[in-house]
C-alpha cells in the first residue's frame, strides 16, 4: 500500500511523534511505501517530502505558541489555522496529486494544520484514518485538565466550560476563539469526513463515544513497542527512570515530592533518578531544577535531556522501576509500553488507560494521581519486596508480547487500512453504476 502520513512536527516532540516515527519504521520495514506531510520546521528530521510541506504560523524555529512572534501576520495565521488554511489545502493537493496515497494517516493536525488536510484528502477520494493522540477532538486544554485535576466538563460537546475557565493558554480570549472554531468545525462537518478514528486503549473509545462520536466510527488499536529496540533488560537495576515530555500535566512535582518523603524516612536508601525528556518550555525545567534544590536532591535527580528510543532503551536496561506519575488521562503512552516490554516494573498514577491497562501487584503498581505519599510507599514497597518486584518483571514483557507487539499492531492496523480502502472502492463503484 502506498500511505501517507500526517502529523504536525515531523520531529519528536511528544508521544504521538514516537509513535509516528515508530509507524513509519515498520510500515517500511513490511514493504508499504510511505510519504509525510507536516510543517516546514527547523527542527524537522530529514524527508523526501519536505518541499510539500506547510509554512509554519510563525518563523521555522518557531514550533509552539509562546514562541510565535508577536505581530499582525502571525495573529492573523494563527486564527486562521484554528478554522480553515487554504495554504495548506493547496501544498496537501500537491503531494497527493504526486504520491497519489492508497490511504492517508492523520495523528495531530487540529489548530496547526487545520481541518483543511480532511477537505483535501476528502476532495482527492483518499480514504481518511485518524489516530486519536490525545483529547482534543473533546477538550479545548487536550487534556481535560484544569488547575492540576482532571476536569471533564466539555466532555458532552459543551463548549462554554474551557471559555469560563480560560483552558487555552490560561486566556479567555483564546478559549473563545478555538470554541469558535470548533463550533465552526462541527457545523461544517469536517470530522463526518474521516473513515475511522483509530483509539489506542478502552477507555480513550468510551471517552470518544461519551463526547458524541459514533462507536462503528470508532477501531481501538492499541499502541506497540518494538521488540526489536527494547528487548528485556539486564544486568544491575539501581535507578528510577522517567521518560516523556516534561509538562505540568507529567506530576513530576508528585515525583519529586515522593523521593523526598523516602529521604526523610531513610528506612531504605534512597533511589537516583533520572528524568529523560525535554520541556516544551524551558521556564519549566527551570521550575523542575528549583523544586529539585528545594527538596535537597540535586545528588539523586539527574536530567537527561530530550533522548531517542535506543536512549530510553539503554536507561531502561539499568532502571529499577519506571514511574509515570501523570496527572492527566494519558493515551498509553509509549514509555509504559518499553518498560513492560524491557521487563522494568512500572509505577503509575490511577488515571485513564493506564488504570485499564495495570493489573495492580501483577504486571505494575497504581497509585492515587497527585499522591506523593502513596508514591512513596509504591517505591519502597518495590525496593523492599524482592517477590514482589521479580513478579512484576516477568509478567510485564508477557503482557508486551500477548497485547502490544509491533507485528500485532501492524496486522491491525492494515486490515484497517485495506477495509476503507475497499469501502471507498464500493462506493466508487455504486456510483458509477
């Protein structure tokens, strides 16, 4: 099949990167032909297509909101990526007129690239599959959080709640300008135009059908780790590992707090740990390093930085537990996946898709979101517990192998590809008929 990939950053800036990066790879590797369609950032790996890609709202260095430069032409392109780009209808044509796509493959697009990759996929006859990322076909913040707890007050479709509340970019201004554009979009019916949304976990499927979208719309493909890159660890374990975008919605404050309740306790030595990833905004790393100094644990915290696969895969080979302490519904994220499928224990918060997937004491452990004590005592329940702890490792690379292997993922993935491929050639054929 010949399959063209979207997404907004053609760089890794957050899980649904990963995970297009990842899809690409073994889409490859199985003998379908690929083509990417993004924004022309600075930051971009290298492609083939990158002459087809968009202009960015703002400069090319200029990746996230807060970057954009303050005038007239940025305001104005950024208001209208929230509805509508001719633009980027314009260079998506051009690439589909050239690539000619079997099917196309959207992960994040919404208020970068507009609705507008839908129409033109939609005007040129190539079937549309959508991998739902995170919340924001739901909630205005992506997150349906609101002042550190989960909020779901837009869930039935409301719009008001983000505009009281100022859920985008803490502005009222802003909230009212993407309710509008949502608005926009539903009354025009641009998301009647894709064929499938693809859900990673359970619990992201009833969210979506809860928020209004229609279950046979809806194919739940849980996200891989590949086998081949994060094999099971080995050797000494002596540190907890953090791997992912480091973002108020992480808890990494819950983290931080938890390691200084161990060190006071000083029943057991306290773990290192070590937090890979980069910030979207350097201001809270900043705010990260203060909390560390504050707690007395620049000794045992160590920032990694912004890492690729193999480098999660090394740290995991040496990590005695992984600890995603999130605050938000995360999508089961990718880390979770390499650290069950390196055989590392995981630790994480009761939240969404994680709740789902962890059978607390079996294959991880839960903890209540935000609770640095209950973290505390998870850690050195693991630490103290060798059973416990060798239980965990042997049960996680089972659950990898039996639910979220590259292969099982891949098989889903095209016979979906290959169903609306078919649809569309039946529709095609009844009317002509």
């Amino acid at each position: 099949m010949r399959l063209l990939l979207i997404n907004h950053r053609y760089f890794v800036a957050s899980g649904a990167e990963r995970y297009l990066f990842n899809i690409e790879r073994i889409l490859q590797r199985a003998g379908h032909e690929t083509a990417v369609f993004s924004i022309d950032y600075d930051e971009n790996e290298a492609s083939p297509w990158s002459d087809y890609f968009a202009s960015p709202i703002g400069g090319p260095e200029e990746v996230y909101f807060d970057e954009h430069r303050r005038d007239p032409r940025t305001y104005a392109k950024t208001v209208g990526r929230l509805f509508y780009s001719r633009e980027v209808e314009r260079d998506l044509a051009r690439l589909i007129e050239d690539f000619r796509p079997d099917a196309a493959y959207l992960m994040l697009f919404l208020r970068k690239l507009s609705p507008s990759v839908l129409v033109a996929l939609h005007n040129a006859g190539v079937p549309i599959v959508v991998r739902v990322s995170d919340y924001g076909f739901l909630c205005a913040e992506h997150h349906f959080l609101r002042n550190g707890k989960t909020c779901t007050q837009c869930l039935e479709g409301r719009l008001l709640p983000s505009v009281i509340h100022g859920c985008v970019h803490d502005s009222h201004v802003i909230s009212l300008l993407d309710a509008v554009a949502t608005w926009h979009h539903r009354r025009r019916g641009y998301f009647d135009l894709v064929d499938r949304f693809v859900t990673t976990n359970p619990f992201l499927t009833d969210m979506m059908i809860k928020g209004g979208f229609a279950p046979e719309k809806l194919s739940c493909i849980p996200t891989f780790a590949d086998e081949a890159i994060f094999a099971a660890a080995g050797g000494s374990s002596d540190y907890l590992l953090y791997a992912g975008r480091l973002d108020p919605s992480k808890g990494l404050e819950t983290l931080i707090a938890a390691l200084a309740l161990l060190k006071r306790r000083s029943n057991i030595p306290v773990p290192s740990l070590r937090i890979a990833g980069g910030p979207q905004y350097e201001e809270y790393q900043r705010t990260l390093v203060r909390h560390v100094e504050k707690a007395g644990l620049s000794d045992e915290i160590r920032f990694e930085g912004a890492v690729g696969p193999d480098d999660v895969a090394e740290l995991l080979g040496g990590a005695v537990a992984s600890v995603i302490p999130s605050l938000w519904f995360e999508n089961l994220p990718n880390f979770y996946l390499e650290s069950i499928c390196a055989g590392v224990p995981v630790i994480a918060s009761d939240l969404g898709s994680l709740a789902a997937a962890i059978e607390d004491g079996h294959d991880g452990l839960l903890f209540p979101a935000g609770d640095a004590a209950a973290l505390a005592d998870c850690i050195e329940r693991l630490l103290s517990e060798p059973q416990l702890n060798e239980r965990l490792r042997q049960n996680g690379p089972l659950k990898a192998r039996e639910n979220y292997s590259a292969e099982r993922h891949l098989e889903l993935l095209t016979n979906l590809f290959e169903e609306v491929i078919a649809a569309h050639e039946g529709a095609a054929t009844v009317k002509a008929d």
